[in-house]
C-alpha cells in the first residue's frame, strides 16, 4: 500500500512495466474490464501475457508503493467511479492442462474458467461440472472459493501456484492452507498474493460429483430415494447452463439481466438461536404461512445459514426494483442479482445495494453482506 507522505511516480513506473517481457500496458477503462460494466480509469493498466512478467508487475508497483489490483474476468467486482489510484494488472495465460487418465487438471491464472470446465467434462472427468457457466478466470475461482448447486472448488482443489508478495516468492501452495469456506478464503480482501495456476483432481469415471441440490436433481430426474445420486459430466454440465441462463447467470451480450457481479449478497449465517426472530419478523411483514416456508439450512455448530434472496424478496424488493426507467435495478430473473442496465454509475448501483441491505436489515432484522470485491467505494460511501 502507498504511504501517503510518497507520491507515486507513475511515468516512471509506467517506462518499467513497458520494459518488462510479457507486460503491455494498455488504456483501458475498468468498466470495459468489469461484467458489472462500472469502474473508473486506473492510473495503468498492464496486462500480463506469462505468469512471470504478472509476477514482475507486482514487485515494480510493491517497489513503488503503488496500490495494484490483479483482475481475471472482472465479475466480482464493484469499482468506484472516477480516476483510479491504483495499477490494474490483467491475467492474461491460459493454458489449460487436462489429463484424462489421472484426472489431474491444471490451468493457468488467466484461463477462461468455464474452458477450463468444457475441457475437463469433454475428457470425461467429474467434480466440476456443477460450476459450469460461472464467469471469470481459473485463477480466481479459489480466492472466494467459488460455488453453485451444491459443489465447491474446495471440493476438488489440490493447490495453487502463488506468488507470495510477503515473501516475494513463487511456490505451489495445498489447497488446506487456502482456509476454503462458503465463498472465502484467506485470498480475499488481503491481496497477499496472486494465484498464478490453480490445480484440481477430478474423479475419472465419467460420473458428475454426488448431486446435492435439489432443483438440479429434479432437473435431471433424480428420484427422491436415490442415494448420492451421480449422473453423466454432459447431462450435468447441460443442466447447469440450462438452470443458469434461466436465471440471467450465464454472461450474455444481449442480456442487461446479466450485467451484473452475480449474486450480490452472501447468504447469511446466523446463529440458530436468532433464526425464530427472524422467522417472526417475516411473520409480521408477509404472513405465518410464508414465514413456515423460510428455508434453513444447517451450516456448523449452533449455526444456520438463510437464503439472502428469499429474505429480498420477503423484505418487499421483487425483480426489476425499482422500475424499468431505472439505469440500476435488480436483475428481472433473480433478486439475488444487482444489476447496471447499461447507462447506470457505480454510485447508482452502491446506491441500490446499500437500499436493499437497509431495507432487509430495518424490516427482516438480518444484515447481507456484499459477496464481491470493491474497489475505491464501499457500500455506505455514495
Ligand atoms: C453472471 C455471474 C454469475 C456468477 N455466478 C457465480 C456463482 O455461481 N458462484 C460463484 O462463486 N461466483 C459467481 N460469480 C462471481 C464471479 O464470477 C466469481 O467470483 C469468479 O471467480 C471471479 O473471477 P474473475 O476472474 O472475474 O475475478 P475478478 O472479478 O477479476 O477478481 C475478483 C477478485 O479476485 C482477485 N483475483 C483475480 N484473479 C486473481 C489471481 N489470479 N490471483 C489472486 N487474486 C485474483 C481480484 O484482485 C479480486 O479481488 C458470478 C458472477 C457473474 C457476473
């Protein structure tokens, strides 16, 4: 971080990054970078074409004390409006490793993750086609431990290449040192380090992982007593992109509903004890019987963890809030998602996400928190 009494000398910074092998540094606004389309224009922007020249942009800006941010797809991100004082540092290698007869899958940082994904289930390997269709780079998928119908990168994480900027040092590092949990891991809002490839170890039979979630699992045609049902990695992965793209959740060009970070708020943890206020809260607002109907899942000892899009939708925000005239509003399929129609700032979307909070807060009595990344804002900032 730059220590305020220093100022940057970015035209000097700027002749090194160029002089680096592997570094460009280009002119690019973040909201060309972000799937949310918001962001700012950074001091520079240097996009990285091999793991060391990505590694060698970190040292010249930690030399010179200048705030970096690593960005892959840039779809967890909430970027300020405005001049950046920061180095925006693009991954961009991806070479994808698959080996059908180990199930060992290797992929570099900058790597397309949902490639990464085709590839792996077109070789008949299982463990990850219940992530397909998540944005963004393989190389992120670790740093908030990536998730969706009931499967995890932890599930089948082995390790990652990091270049620790602590240590300046480059080592493969295992999967249980991450601290993986629900959509964390101590990668997350540190910037300690950056994931130059991620490396999993896939099941070789052709069967998915055991399907966990039940929409999916209708989707499929799993029988209600079927025990650890597994299915084909194709039917999977296609029923995944089927549920997604039903939700706006797969990006599309063509489809404002997914310019958007996904889902905006984590799902909260509470302790169970508090779970039957919560209950009675909605009780108040909307009724007993949709208050029976709040979905509860266990999530550790004397912990539940609760649907943050339920709870929107309970505290009064329905799709599209608040109206069709607005440039940021919620996803028109799923409320889970903020969304900037095109023309919106990043004020406007903090803004919305800071009246959803609230309003789940002051009627419903649970805080959400933001699941992505932000940059130079923060949620009670404009
Ligand atoms: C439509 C949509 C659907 C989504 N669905 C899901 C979902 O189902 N499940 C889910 O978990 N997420 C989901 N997301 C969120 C997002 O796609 C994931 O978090 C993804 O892993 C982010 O990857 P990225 O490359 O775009 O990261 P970026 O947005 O570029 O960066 C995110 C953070 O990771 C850091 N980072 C990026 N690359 C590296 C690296 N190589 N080393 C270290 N740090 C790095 C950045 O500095 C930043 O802090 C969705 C997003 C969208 C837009």
């Amino acid at each position: 971080m730059s220590d305020s009494t220093i100022t940057p000398n970015y035209s000097q910074l700027a002749s090194k990054l160029a002089a680096c092998e592997g570094l460009s540094l280009q002119d690019i606004a973040l909201a060309d970078l972000t799937t949310l389309r918001l962001g700012g224009q950074p001091r520079l922007t240097a996009v990285a074409s091999t793991p060391e020249a990505a590694v060698q942009a970190l040292r010249l800006c930690d030399a010179a004390q200048v705030p970096v941010l690593a960005i892959g797809g840039g779809s967890n991100l909430v970027v300020a409006d405005g001049p950046l004082e920061l180095v925006a540092v693009v991954m961009d290698f991806d070479e994808v490793r698959v080996d059908a007869d180990s199930g060992i899958v290797r992929a570099e940082a900058g790597a397309v993750w949902d490639d990464v994904v085709a590839a792996s289930v077109e070789a008949g390997l299982g463990g990850i086609e219940c992530l397909s269709g998540i944005p963004g780079s393989a190389g992120a998928t670790p740093v908030q431990n990536v998730g969706a119908y009931g499967a995890e990168i932890a599930d089948v994480l082995t390790r990652v290449r990091l270049y620790d900027r602590h240590s300046d040092t480059v080592e493969w590092v295992e999967a249980s040192a991450l601290e993986l949990s629900y959509r964390y891991s101590n990668l997350k809002f540190t910037q300690r380090g950056l994931v130059l490839d991620v490396e999993m170890r896939l099941s070789t039979d052709g069967l998915s992982a055991p399907l966990r979630f039940g929409q999916l699992a209708r989707e499929l045609g799993v029988a209600e007593e079927e025990d650890t049902p597994r299915r084909p990695v194709a039917e999977v992965r296609t029923a995944v992109l089927a549920l997604r793209r039903g939700k706006g959740m797969v990006l599309d060009d063509a489809d404002p509903d997914t310019y958007s970070a996904g889902s905006f708020f984590t799902n909260p943890i509470i302790d169970s004890a508090d779970v039957d206020t919560v209950r009675a809260n909605v009780a108040a607002l909307v009724g007993d019987e949709e208050a029976a109907q709040m979905p509860v899942f266990a999530s550790g000892e004397g912990r539940a963890k609760l649907s943050a899009a339920w709870l929107i939708e309970r505290a009064g925000f329905h799709r599209g809030h608040p109206g069709p005239d607005a440039p940021a509003r919620l996803s028109t399929k799923h409320t889970l998602a903020l969304t900037n129609r095109g023309s919106a700032t990043s004020a406007e979307l903090v803004a919305l996400a800071r009246e959803v909070r609230d309003g789940v807060r002051e009627r419903l009595g649970v805080t959400l928190e933001p699941e992505p990344i932000w940059v130079g804002v923060g949620i009670d900032d404009v």
